[in-house]
C-alpha cells in the first residue's frame, strides 16, 4: 500500500514542475531577447556618434548619409526580429 502510495505521490509531483529543460529554454530566450536589446542600443549609439562626427567635421555628409542609411536598414531588421520574436512567445 505505501509503495502506490508514494508511487502517485511521486507522479503527481513530477507532473506539476518543470523540466531542466524547461528552464534551460527559458534561460535561452531572455539571453537571446537580452542580446537584441543590446544590439539594438549599441546601434543607436552608432548613429548618434556618427551624426556628432558630422557636426565636429570629422566625416563629410555624403558619408554621414551612407552610414546613417546603414545602420537605420541593420536598426529595422533589428525591430522587426523583436517583434517576431514577441510574437512567437
């Protein structure tokens, strides 16, 4: 009797709590979203460093404009890889 016992016991505890796994996936996700939120503001500091270089006169505008539409296309992507992933959450 107290070996069915603890046998259901033993089920109904493992049924409620995750899996090493479960944890391990959680764990991955909020580095990943962490990671793109990182990049994503290292990438705004890019495009304010590269407009104060074009105020101090360090690059010209035609190269400012090539890097501002470089990092403004790689901060898009960046978004919408956000938005997709808060959406398969």
């Amino acid at each position: 009797m107290k070996k069915i016992i603890l046998s259901i016991l033993a089920v109904g505890m493992m049924s409620f709590t995750q899996t090493p796994e479960c944890y391990r996936a959680q764990c991955e996700d909020y580095v990943y979203n962490y990671e793109v939120d990182r990049i994503i503001s290292d990438v705004e500091d890019y495009m304010e460093w590269t407009n104060e270089d074009l105020f101090q006169g360090r690059i010209n505008e035609k190269t400012h404009a090539r890097r501002i539409e470089y990092f403004q296309g790689t901060l898009d992507d960046l978004l919408q890889l956000e938005r997709t992933l808060i959406h398969l959450k």
